[in-house]
C-alpha cells in the first residue's frame, strides 16, 4: 500500500478510536502514550477495579472520557490552565492538574484484536525489511494469518505481487490458523523464470521476465507452535518441493480436514476429522499429524524478548537469508551483447560483399 501506515486492510480502516486520524476529523486532538483517562461517562476509573467495567457494552456509542494530557498538548488544556492559573494566582504549571473531555467511539473486543494484530505485522514487516537493508539485500514480506478465501489470498497478493523481484522472501505463517489455499501459493512460488525481456538501451533484464511474476530469489518461511493445519501442509510443501527453508519452532500437528456441513437443527454444527492427505514418502498425515512440521533451523521467540518487540525468529530467518544469498548470489543474467547482423549481405560497385 501506498501509505506507510496499516490503516486499511481489505477496505476496512484500521485506527485506534484514540489516534489523531480519527479525532481530527471531529475537531479533536489524539493522546498519546502517558496521557491519562481518569474518567468515562462522569465515572471515575478509581471508583471500579478496571477501566472495562466502565466501557462494557459501549462499543459502537459514543462515550465521554474525562482525559489529563501528560505528553500531548491541546489548546483546550492550555485555555484551562490559563483560566485556573488567573483564579489562583499561580503561574506553574505543573501545579495545576488540567483536565478536559474527549468524546470517542470504543472498538468492540473483535476490533480491538484485528487492530493489534494489524499493528504487529506491521511493524513485524517494516522491521524484515529494515533488518534485510542493513544486511545488504533486498527483501519481501508477507504474513498469512489463515488460509481461508478472499482474505488470505488478498493478503498474500498485497504483499508478494509488488515485492516478487527482491532477492529474499519471507513468508510468515506463524499463528496460522489454516484454510485451504496452500496449492494456490506453491503454485505460484513455483514459476520459473525462462526468458528475460529489454528495452534497447535498458540494463540487463530490465523489462522483467517471464513467467510472469516468477519469484527469482530466496524463500525462508517462519513457522511456531501455533501454525496448524492448511499452514503446516503449505510449510510442507515448501519444503517437500525444495522451493524454500522452514524456520522457527515444530508446528502443531493437525493435517487431517474437516467438513463444515453437518448442520444440526439449533444451528449448530458438528464436524469430525474425515479428510485424510498422505504420499509416498510420509504415509498418512505426511508427519504433520500428531507431530508436526520440524524446521531446518529451530529457534523460539523468548515470551519476554517478544513482549518488548524483539521477534528472534526473525532475526534468524534475516541471517539464513543472508548467508544464503552469499553464497549463491540473485543476480540477473548478463544479456548476450549486439546480436549478430542477420542482414543479407550486398555486393558493392566493385563486386564485393558488404
């Protein structure tokens, strides 16, 4: 996307209720962290043992919050500051505790989680690709929450298609909660490039080449204990065709499907394991079964580590990459030169061939 934020995703924006994207446009101004919300519809915070209990059921209405600005500043503050410094006589500041009100519209317990979750990919895809610059190399980064329709396909999409002629890839399907889109992606990392094309005067190969979309470089894919189903077989394939390496921690260990169609009369549903997947090599389950995916390279993400913003998993995945492409290079192949005069050859007022 062209905007550096993640403020839209499948059409749908992505704010907090609390940012200076949605405030501005009803004439307020954002918090940030260290400013304090010390009451919600005329209720103190202090007076119940969570903010939560005051924001229950709220969602989608419009509610007051009472806010002190430590960090921001607001003209609002300032006017009461200054209108409580001339009552008082005082002219510090940070003796007079200013408050002001904040209308906004809480997100529901769903939002609230799809925003997280949209923050932390993020910040996890800029921070790949930072990591991948500093390391000397071109990068692309795409997440796959599930495998399930329109959605993840997007996804995949958004993120694969601009970034298909870097020289590294990473495909992230750890948390994934399957589907069944994996021989759609393995289809596509599959493509080969076969034929180059160059405008006259162009660098080498600089029209692209076909197939089209042909991802040229490097594929690591990130996996965890909380990859399942579709994600694991999709990891799999990957590896069982040789198109990329697996990094992270063993997966969870379901490859057998289920159906979707038992409906029963209260509108419930009930499903059973009825889907099996086997080869040759593996047998029944592919060793995804009750076992799961080991990678090439196990590493874990330390509970603590990830809590402050560290991802080691990608780390390692960023020096796989690196070690990778220094020794065997993503280059583009050197066209053959001036093509050979296929003209036919003339004779001159001598009778000489020219």
């Amino acid at each position: 996307e062209s905007d550096p934020d993640f403020h839209m995703r499948d059409r749908q924006p992505m704010y907090s209720p609390l940012s200076e994207q949605v405030l501005r446009l009803n004439g307020q101004q954002a918090l940030e962290p260290g400013d304090i919300i010390i009451g919600v519809n005329g209720e103190h915070v202090m007076n119940v043992p969570s903010i939560n209990m005051l924001l229950r059921g709220k969602a989608g209405e419009s509610v007051r919050l009472e806010v002190q600005r430590v960090t921001s500043k607001s003209k609002v503050t300032e006017l009461r500051r200054a209108k409580m410094r001339l009552l008082k006589g005082n002219d510090d500041d940070e003796d007079i505790p200013a408050t002001e009100p904040l209308v906004v519209v809480p997100l529901s317990s769903y939002e609230r989680d799809e925003l997280i979750y949209a923050a932390w990919e993020w910040k996890t895809r800029e921070r790949a690709k930072i990591l991948a610059a500093e390391s000397g190399f071109t990068l692309g980064y795409v997440h796959l929450q599930d495998m399930s329709g329109a959605p993840a396909t997007n996804a995949f999409a958004r993120g694969f298609y601009p970034d298909h002629d870097k020289q590294a890839l990473i495909v992230d399907v750890r948390h994934n909660a399957g589907g069944n889109i994996h021989s759609w992606l393995l289809d596509i990392l599959q493509r080969k490039a076969w034929v180059y094309w160059q405008f006259r005067g162009d660098t080498d190969g600089g029209l692209m080449w076909d197939e089209h979309f042909a991802f040229r470089g490097h594929l690591v894919v990130l996996i965890d204990e909380k990859t399942g189903s579709n994600g694991e077989i999709f990891a799999r394939g990957v590896s069982e065709l040789g198109l990329g390496k697996i990094v992270g921690k063993r997966s969870w260990g379901g490859s057998i499907g289920l159906k979707f169609d038992n409906n029963l009369v209260d509108g419930g549903i009930a499903t059973a394991p009825e889907i099996g997947v086997y080869n040759d090599k593996y047998g029944w389950g592919m060793g995804i079964e009750q076992m799961g995916v080991v990678p090439d390279v196990e590493v874990d993400n330390n509970p603590r580590d990830a809590y402050e913003g560290e991802d080691t998993q990608l780390e390692v995945a960023i020096s796989v990459l690196k070690e990778w492409l220094k020794n065997e290079e993503v280059v583009l192949p050197k066209n053959p030169g001036r093509p050979k005069n296929m003209s036919k050859k003339r004779k001159d007022s001598e009778g000489c061939l020219v």
